[in-house]
C-alpha cells in the first residue's frame, strides 16, 4: 500500500482486495462496533478512552499498554495498520489520536479512513456483525520521543517565543466555562495555557457530500494564519487529552506544517498540578480565529 495518510474508502477496498497486509482497528465503543463495523476491523476502544500522564512513568506504561493492545489486535510491523471512527467531527478525534499513538510506538505504516464508517458506508461498502479475533503478534515497541511533547518540556515553552501554543478545545473549555467533554468540572481548574492560541478543532473539517471531511491544504493554511501560525512555525497542540489535538495535527500535517507536535497529557494533566500556570478570564480575541 502506498504510504498515503488518509485513505478514501475506496482506496481501502481496493487494497483489501489485491491482499495487501493490513489491520484495521475501529476505536468505537464496543456496542457500536457489535451492530456492524467494516469486515475483519479489530475493536481497540482504549486508542480513544485511555487517559495518560507525560511523566517517565506515565509514559512507559502507556507504551507497554499499547504495545500489548495492538499486539493482541494483529500487528507486528509488517503490516500497514488503518484507523477508522464513526466520523471526523464525532468522536472527538479518536482515529486520529491512534494513528498518532501507533506512530509514537514506532509503527511505520499507519492510516486513517479519511470520513471514518459514514464514508465507507455512503460508498455502499459492506459491513459485518462478526467478532474478529486476530492471531496475535509480537508489537515492534520502538518509541519515538520527538513526537511526544511532556508537561515539563510545554513548561518551558512558555518563555519561548519561537514556540506556538496551539489550543484547539472547544469553546466552551477555551473561554473557561467547562474543564473538558466529560463535565463542567471534571478537572480540577478550569482555563487554558498562558500564551495559547485558539482554532476550534471542529474548523479543520466542512461536510462534503455530507461526510465531514477535511478542509483544503490551502484552507488549513489560511485557518492558522488567522492566529498567526505559518506553515515553518514550531507548534505544540494540546486539547483535554490529545484526541482532538490529534484531529489538529493530521490536518497541519497534510497542510505542509512539519513542525507540529502533540502534548498528548494535556489539559487533563495540566490542570492537576496547581503548580502550572493557567490563564482565565476573558480571552483575547486576537489569539482566537474567526469562528465560521
């Protein structure tokens, strides 16, 4: 399989159907994938639900977690792993944080369904009600620590300006009014990360065909350059817990922007530490794009 980032459903049939060596992993919730998910997807809803800290601890057992998850899902390196949602702007971008995942852990072939099953399923491609039990593989665990921002390395970005602090929450946890997607005051401070920017994570997709896609290279362009981002700058993207952050960075990535990279602990373990700054009050709506 060509190493594309984003794969039509198309694509992805016709490459099943030459018998190239691919897994596909479906990151819904189990009662969605029972009542029909693509033929052969393995189900590993702990790419989206997992919560992990950046400390070395937090960290290695979330590598040795993954590296036995998606070793028991059939992968072993040697083939290319695709990562499918329900939608782009749904899930709160859980195919988007496992490719981000596999590719930390140092798998080297990954892919995302571009449009996640609502695509797949509009092109009238089948599904299946079958369990899927893989024969399980030996993962190749070789992490990538570049990819990775920490909290103390998001720290010291706050004094350095060649660095952008990309927040891409929704609204109502980037104004301060909720602490994340799983209540009002789930975290323990509600805020954002003094010098942070805002793009609203849902702006990176418009539907197309009524399948929410992502928007064009040159639109993704223009979106970060309406906070001031251009496509040579260093960007360190956080969310609650690196799933739409994720979302961010594929569409970034496809965009041309090589310098982006994922504080995958987020809010969810920045706002835990009562001795990292945060940022309240009304926002300045200069460090805030325009909201279609």
């Amino acid at each position: 399989m060509n190493q594309k980032l984003l794969l039509s459903p198309r694509e992805l049939a016709e490459a099943r159907a030459r018998g190239e060596n691919i897994v596909i992993i479906d990151t819904r919730a189990p009662e969605e994938y029972a009542a029909g998910h693509i033929p052969g997807a393995v189900n590993v809803r702990d790419v989206f639900t997992y919560l992990s800290s950046s400390t070395p601890e937090g960290l290695a057992t979330m590598q040795h977690k993954f590296a036995d998850l998606f070793g028991q899902a059939g992968l072993s390196g040697k083939e290319t792993a695709v990562i499918y949602e329900d939608a782009m702007n749904n899930g709160y971008g859980q195919s988007c944080r496992g490719y981000f995942l596999l590719k930390y852990l140092g798998h080297p072939r990954v892919a995302i369904l571009h449009g996640g099953l609502r695509a797949w399923m509009k092109e009238g491609l089948p599904l299946s009600t079958e369990p899927v039990e893989p024969e399980p593989k030996r993962f190749p665990l070789d992490p990538k620590p570049e990819l990775m921002i920490d909290r103390d390395e998001m720290l010291r970005a706050l004094k350095d300006p060649s660095v952008v602090l990309l927040d891409v929450r929704d609204q109502d946890e980037w104004v301060g009014a909720s602490s994340s997607p799983y209540g009002v005051d789930f975290c323990p401070r509600k805020g954002r990360i003094p010098g942070a920017v805002w793009i609203e994570w849902y702006q990176m997709m418009r539907k197309q065909d009524d399948i929410p896609l992502f928007i064009s290279k040159d639109e993704v362009r223009s979106l970060c350059a309406s906070v001031g981002i251009q496509p040579e700058a260093k960007v360190y993207l956080y969310c609650f817990k690196g799933a739409r952050a994720a979302n961010t960075l594929v569409a970034m990535k496809e965009a041309g922007f090589d310098d982006v990279h994922l504080y995958f602990g987020s809010w969810n373990e920045w706002s835990r530490d009562p001795a990292l700054p945060i940022e309240q009050g009304e926002p300045d709506s200069r460090r805030m794009a325009p909201r279609a």
